[in-house]
C-alpha cells in the first residue's frame, strides 16, 4: 500500500500556486510548515484505509529539484466535467499541457484523463473512469 508520494521543487510558492489550484478541489487540505507542502485526504470516521498523503518538498540533499522520467502521479477527479475544469484550473495556475483531457485509445473504454508538468517538470495525470458517463465507445 502507498503511504505517501513526494515530489521535490525548488520554488514553493510557484508550486503551492499549481498544486492548490486543483487538489482541494479533490478534498486535499493543505498544510504548509517550514519542511514544504502536505496535501492530505482527511480520514473519514470509521475508515480502516487512510489514503496516501501528497508532498512537495524541497531536496533533502540540497541539490536542484528534478523530474522522474517515467514517473507520474494521477489523481481521480469525480467526472469528466472535473477533469476539463481543474486541468484548466492547473495549466492557469503555472503548469503546462503534457495531453489535453479526452479518451485514450489505448486505455479502457471509460478512462478520462488529462496531462500536466507541474511548474518543476513533474508530470501530473488527473482522470476519472466515471460509470455513470459516456465511455469512449458511446
């Protein structure tokens, strides 16, 4: 199970700007302290799972930030409405196109998604697979 996923930048206002220009959307509550930014799903009373929590950081060697080539990181948004919406809200707030939002041949028949860079290069995936929508076949 995933506890948590991070990603480093060396400008945290800038990524701050991105970051919460789409995950509260998604119920993320950001908490910022003197070691970055902590995006986290607040845990639901009763709940045995608690979802991975969110960083961006700054790098623990000191060294200038870097993106994973092949690395990515996808948040569910709740419909296809959702992902146009905060892809936008995104790209507005500093990020820059990797895919507009739409259906993928080689994906299944309902997964919606839209690609991004963050403003240090992390690539950024926001989808939903919805059933109560239209798939890609209908």
């Amino acid at each position: 199970m995933i506890a948590y996923v991070t990603v480093g930048a060396d400008d945290l206002a800038l990524a701050k700007r991105f970051y919460s220009a789409f995950l509260p959307a998604l119920g993320y509550q950001l908490e910022e302290g003197p070691e970055g930014l902590s995006y986290a799903l607040p845990a639901q009373p009763g709940q045995s799972f608690v979802p991975p929590d969110f960083y961006v950081k700054p790098t623990f060697d000191g060294r200038p930030a870097s993106a994973g080539n092949g690395s990515m990181v996808a948040f569910e948004a709740i419909d296809q409405r959702q992902v146009r919406a905060l892809h936008a809200a995104a790209l507005s707030a500093g990020g820059s196109d990797e895919g507009q939002p739409g259906f993928r041949a080689s994906y299944g028949p309902r997964f919606y998604v839209g690609y991004l860079r963050d403003p240090q290069g992390n690539k950024v995936a926001l989808f939903s697979s919805n059933p109560s929508e239209p798939g890609r076949d209908g």
